[in-house]
C-alpha cells in the first residue's frame, strides 16, 4: 500500500528491503536549518533534489547505506504530498578530494512515487546504474592520482630573451640583450635591427594585430629550442626640469 508522505521513515524502510543488495537506514531529524548541510553537502544531484534543499527548510530525511559505500538520500518533496525524493551522496574520507571528481558526471537524484515497491524500482533502474558507474570512477581517480595534478614551474633556461614594448610604442630588444641562438629567428618574423638605436624592432607597420602574431611565433619558437621569452614594458622616462631659479638671481640688462 503506498505511505502518506509524512511518514518517510516508513518509506525509506520499505524501499531500503526492496533495492538490489543489503542496505542498511539512519533517519536524521533537523532541529536547525543549518543541521541538514552536513548531508545534503555531499548531495551528487544538480536537478530537483539540489533544488529543494536549496530552497527549503527540512525538517528530517532518511540515508539509505548500501553495497560498495554507496549512499542514498531520501527525503519529502515539499508542495507534493505522494512523492518522495532520492538522489545519491557523493563519497567522502581523507582520500578523497575535490580534482577526484574532475570530468565525472553527475549521477543525479529523481522523483519517486510514495509506493516503495514502485520507487525501488526507479531507483534500480534510473539512480543505481549511473551511480555505481560515477562512484567507481571516482575512487578509481582517487586512487591512481592522490594528490591534484598542481602545474609545473617552467624549467630553467640558460639563454633568455627579453622583448620590451617602449613608451613610444617601438616593440623590440637592444642588439647586445638578444642572445645570438635568437637573432636569426627574430629576423625570420619581421624583426629589424636598426642600427642607430642598436635594436633589434618590429615596425609599427605590420599592425597592433599582427605585431601580436608575430610575437607569438617568436615565443613559440623560441621556447621550444630552450631560449625563455620575457615581455615587459619600459619604465616610463621623464626628462627633469630645469631647477628654479634662486632669489635675487634674476637681474635685469640695462644698456
């Protein structure tokens, strides 16, 4: 016979006896909002069950515990009298980590009927399959990856070039900062030296575009022969001032 909606107690036994393997119940009462975070925390869902304990207050829900640590959480389904939620918990432990859970889908919970019989069998069909999948891959990446794949620092170069983009808008290096294992591939992307400044330049000609294409190409080629590339800006220049003239240092010329 289906249950009224408020004795979720009994629903959550009736659908624990009926689902696939051994599982076992813990009924949890909420004194404070605040109380059911620990659980629905872990909630594996981005659909209606993520929704309601978002956006209400429960008062009580059910954890179902089954085989291989799977973990179902079952609660009422506010405004809808005849209907219960299920949705599965993600895994928790000191070894597992949030990069565990990287290109993972979510197994996701669903709506059920307040007939056990009925919703044991959604749940079979629509929860369980999906879950066991995500839960293994899971403790699978836990496993063959413990700690976060952290990037890597560049390794040390020898030979380092250093462009500079100038306050009047010149973009190039001074002749003798430019290693000689680099020169031939700055003049190969548009790079002139440019005798009275001893630079090598790239002309304003080629665009703020195409100024930023070749400068890539540089970088990329460089990089892979092992020569680091650096891109700064100058250090803004001022000419000073003529100091004020002193008191009484004024004289006017008379004929």
């Amino acid at each position: 016979m289906p249950t009224r909606n408020a004795d979720l107690s009994a629903f959550a036994t009736g659908l624990a006896e009926r689902l696939p393997g051994a599982w076992t119940i813990t009924h949890q009462a909420h004194a404070e909002y605040e109380d059911q975070f620990p659980t629905t925390n872990r909630l594996w869902d981005v659909g209606h069950v993520g929704y309601i304990v978002s956006n209400y207050v429960l008062s009580h829900d059910a954890l179902l515990h089954g085989p291989e640590n799977q973990q179902l959480y079952v609660s009422d389904r506010p405004r809808y009298r005849h209907q219960f939620v299920v949705a599965p918990l993600e895994p928790d432990g000191d070894g597992i980590k949030p990069h565990h859970f990287a290109g993972v889908d979510e197994p996701n919970g669903i709506v059920v009927p307040n007939d056990p019989a009925r919703a044991a069998a959604h749940v079979a069909r629509r929860v369980l399959p999906r879950y066991q999948h995500a839960l293994h891959k899971v403790l699978r990446n836990a496993a063959d990856q413990p700690e976060p794949p952290h990037r890597l620092g560049p390794p040390q170069v020898s030979q380092v070039l250093t462009l500079t983009l100038y306050a009047d808008g010149a973009l190039g290096a001074p002749y003798k900062s430019v290693p000689p294992d680099a020169r031939a591939t700055l003049y190969a992307h548009g790079f002139q030296y440019t005798p009275h400044q001893a630079a090598f330049l790239l002309p304003a000609s080629y665009g703020e575009s195409g100024r930023a294409l070749l400068v890539q190409a540089v970088a990329q080629q460089l990089t892979a022969e092992g020569i680091g590339v650096n891109l700064r800006h100058s250090a803004p220049t001022t000419s000073p001032g003529l100091p004020p003239a002193a008191a009484g240092t004024v004289r006017a010329h008379h004929r």
